[in-house]
C-alpha cells in the first residue's frame, strides 16, 4: 500500500508538473509514458531546503567544507526519524574534518578574508560541542537550532572563498543588466513580508534583470495576476502591457535570454531550454524542487522573450520526484524565498506587491555601459 501511494504521488507530479509547464509556455513536447517516466527516475533525495540549495550553488572547490556542509545537512533527514545515532554520527564526522582539515579549508580563502574566516571556523569549532549535546539529549528541536546555525556560518565560510565571479557573460548580454554575486530582496504584499535571495553567480542576467526592475521601483503596486493552488503565482505584469518592462533610455522592451546552468559547467547556458540542445538528463545548479522557487516566465515559443514577469513556484516538495521536474530547464530559476514562505499559500488573486526593495547586496549589480 505504501509503494502504491509512492508511486501514486510521482504520477500526479510529473501530470501537475506538465499541465504547469504548458501553461507557461505553449512549446510543443512530447509526452513520454507513465511507465516511461517511472522506469526513468534516479534515485536519491531532492534538496529542498532554499538555503541549502542556495549554499550549493556557490562557485567554490574545497571538499573538507563541502563535508562538513553535507554532515550537516544530512542531520535534517535524520531528525525525521529520529535516528539518533545516525545524527550522533554525522556531528562526529564534522567535528573531525573541521579540526583535522582547517588548514586545508582555509586554502581555498583569498588573503584578504583569512582573518574573517579563522574566526568563522573557530566559531563553528565552539558551536559543534552544543550540537552533540543536543543530541545526546535526543532534544529535536535544540538539534534543529544548533544545526540551522551552524549552517548559516559554513555558508559565511564558503561565501569568503570567491574571490571574483567565475565567468564572463557573453558580450551580446551586455547591454543588460547583470547581478554579480547575490542580492536579498524584500517583498511587502497584502499578505505579508516574503524575502528572496537572487543568486547571480548561478543566472546573472536574470537575477540582474529582476534586481533593476526592484530598484527601479517597477514592482511597487502590481498585482499577483495568476495565483493556482500548487502551480503558480505570478506577477510583473503592468497595466496595460502583455509585454513587460519598456527601458526608458531605449523606449523599447527589454527582453533577456534563458539562462540555465547545469551542475558541472563553467557557465550557464544561453538561450535555449536543455531540452531543444538534448541535455534530457542534465541537472541545473538551481533546480525547481524547492518550495517558494523564483523563475522568470516567458512568451509562448520564446525561450528569449522573458522581460518582468516573473512566478513564485509554490509546489509541494513530497510531490516531486528526486532529480525529474519538467520545468528544470525549461524555465529560469534565479533564486528562493527563504523567508516568508507562508505567505505565497495566503495570496489570492488581485493582491498586490505593495513594495519591493533590495536590502543587500546592492553593489553586486553591474549596469551595461552607455552606449
């Protein structure tokens, strides 16, 4: 019975997931059999955690961190089962790696950070005994803090390993906008506060495109113009325009390419969905399987006519199925909600953005050149 209900939730996903994908964009494609696409699933667990996502998808190269991290993460999975000595385990494998692999950690730091980052391991070092006692005490939530925390100063940590952003955008982008590290936007709705992360390490046009409109202002009185139960919730229309964003020193619309990297490329892919260049089974750095996913939506037949509207992806994560989502590469993803989740449950239809401001990561934001 448990396997059928299993097999059950895959099937309605992938039928959700292709009714989405058609809605927001009318390309043809092919319907593969149900029993094709079960056979077709790998295995494993989906991250789903934003934030995890997010420190997944910084451009670094250190293992012992990477390690670490994954101890860390890997206690979420734990906790739901209370496997104890599973989690005992897997703070016992940090504590070793942060203590015998610092000097090896702190290789990958730029000369400039070595201070700040010292005190982050030492930080982390003082925090990992509170942690085992937690979980000595078997103490869910206590775990749940302490590893949250912790979490957040290895994300610190990894962050002061970039020294420069690590490709060049093609130069026919570069009449655009472009986000060059990441940028925290607050959003103020009828609703209630949601807070994004927007990662231009992973999408630097998009993210750059969207953090303009924000500062511009653009954003600031529309309307959630499509709001679905487990699809959608969309806004960036304005009044009037089924186009989007009119730049003032063009008097034109601005549209920006699809713009998708893949887990193992140096850069992203422009232009194109990883299915029409035949990458099926290709991974982006910034999958759709986590709740409150930000993408940009696009006209019908047009992986380039993305201009201001983008959606929400408020899909339930049990639903999904690890590693196959048929908007993974299709649509761009350029960052999460990582505060304010329940607020996209609660917009209706005709809601309103009331505000939106960018309240870090301003200076990351490179406008192109005047002509």
């Amino acid at each position: 019975m448990h396997a059928l209900h299993y097999w059950f939730k895959i099937v309605l996903s992938v039928l959700l997931c292709f009714t989405l994908s058609l809605s927001l964009c009318a390309t043809a494609w092919a319907v593969p059999t149900s029993a094709g696409l079960i056979a077709a699933l790998p295995g494993g667990n989906p991250v789903k955690d934003p934030e995890a996502l997010l420190r997944l998808a910084l451009p670094i190269d250190n293992q012992p961190v990477r390690d670490v991290q994954a101890d860390l993460e890997d206690i979420a999975n734990q906790l739901r089962g209370k496997q104890w000595g599973k989690i005992k385990g897997d703070i016992s494998k940090a504590s070793r790696t942060i203590n015998s692999r610092r000097d090896k950690i702190l290789t990958s730091v730029p000369e400039g950070n070595q201070a700040q980052a010292e005190s982050l391991i030492a930080e982390i070092q003082a925090r990992l005994p509170a942690l085992k006692e937690a979980a000595e005490a078997e103490d869910v939530e206590k775990v749940s803090q302490a590893r949250s925390q912790l979490l957040n100063q290895i994300g610190e940590l990894e962050a002061l390993m970039i020294e420069k952003f690590p490709f060049e955008v093609p130069a026919e982008y570069s009449n655009l906008p472009q986000l060059k590290g990441r940028a925290t936007v607050v959003m103020e709705t009828d609703k209630g506060k949601i807070t994004l992360v927007a990662d231009g390490y992973s999408a630097p046009v998009t993210a750059g495109n969207f953090v303009d409109l924000v500062q511009r202002g653009f954003y600031d009185g529309l309307e959630f113009t499509r709001v679905e139960e487990f699809y959608v919730v969309q806004a960036g229309d304005p009044p009037g325009s089924d186009d989007g964003f009119v730049d003032p020193a063009t008097g034109k619309y601005r549209t920006i390419p699809l713009e998708i990297l893949v887990k193992g490329d140096d850069k992203p892919t422009y232009g194109t969905t990883l299915e029409a260049a035949g990458r099926y089974l290709d991974k982006p750095v910034l999958p759709f399987s986590a709740y409150g996913a930000v993408a940009m939506a696009r006209p019908d037949d047009d992986p380039n006519g993305a201009s201001s509207q983008f959606f929400f992806f408020p899909f339930e994560a049990d639903l999904t199925p690890a590693g196959l989502n048929l908007l993974d590469g299709r649509y761009a993803v350029f960052g999460y909600v990582v505060d304010g989740q329940e607020v996209l449950g609660q917009l209706k239809l005709g809601d309103k953005i009331k505000s939106a401001k960018v309240v870090q990561g301003t200076e990351n934001l490179v406008q192109p050149q005047a002509a």
